[in-house]
C-alpha cells in the first residue's frame, strides 16, 4: 500500500471515528432534552441534588465543588483544543506535501468549507 492510499485510509478513519463519537455523544447525553436549548448550570445542579435526594446543606457543597472544579475543567478544555488544532494542522500540512498545486487549491477549498461548518457548529450547537 502505497503513502497516498495510507493517508487517505488514515483521514477517513479519523472522520469516521469523529462521526461515531459525535453519534454517541449526542445520543447519549443529549437526547433526553426535548428542548432546543441547553440546560443551564443551575438546571443541571438542581437535577443533579433532585436525583441523589441531596439535602440543602450536601446540595450547597456539591455545588461549591463542582464551581471549584468548573474552572480547571475550562483549562484542560482549551488545553484540548489547542492540541487539537496543532495536529489537524499538521495533519493538513502532511497531505498538503502530496498535492500536485491544483490539488492544494481543491484541498484550501475543502479545508475552507470544513472550518465553516465547524464555526456554524460552534455558533448553534443544538443543531
């Protein structure tokens, strides 16, 4: 198997593991929303203490621990993302060493419509 056919093999893989993940993510932890919109913070604390019968006082704890928490959670995200970015754009500049220059053309332009959709996505997330 040649480089060409492994790469593409490769980014195929890694769509289709994104498109599986992101099937069971939304399945899994949106599906009983019903609504169009996200529950908000305090929404999901008050399910949270409802669901474990918290009383007041355990309720005001969890939630001081899950604000504590928050924070940290917001740093390993952008951590993540910043990862994440790193490597689709070496990813991006590996295939791009394979293009003829009318290819890298085809390639800026599916790379252009994939970063809108992404943005679209980030804009409504309950699309």
């Amino acid at each position: 198997m040649g480089l060409k056919t492994k790469t593409f093999i490769f980014v195929l893989l890694s769509f289709l593991l994104g498109l599986v993940a992101g099937g069971y993510i939304g399945r899994t932890y949106f599906a009983g929303q019903g609504g169009s919109h996200r529950p908000t913070r305090a929404a999901i604390q008050k399910q949270f203490a409802e669901r474990l019968h918290l009383n007041a006082s355990q309720a005001v704890k969890v939630d001081s621990i899950l604000e504590a928490f928050r924070q940290s959670f917001g740093q390993v995200q952008n951590g993540y993302w910043q990862t994440f970015h790193l490597k689709r754009d070496t990813l991006r500049l590996s295939i791009r060493v394979l293009l003829a220059p009318e290819q890298n053309k085809l390639f800026d332009d599916y790379i252009k419509e994939m970063d809108e959709r992404e943005a679209k996505r980030r804009e409504n997330p309950d699309r």
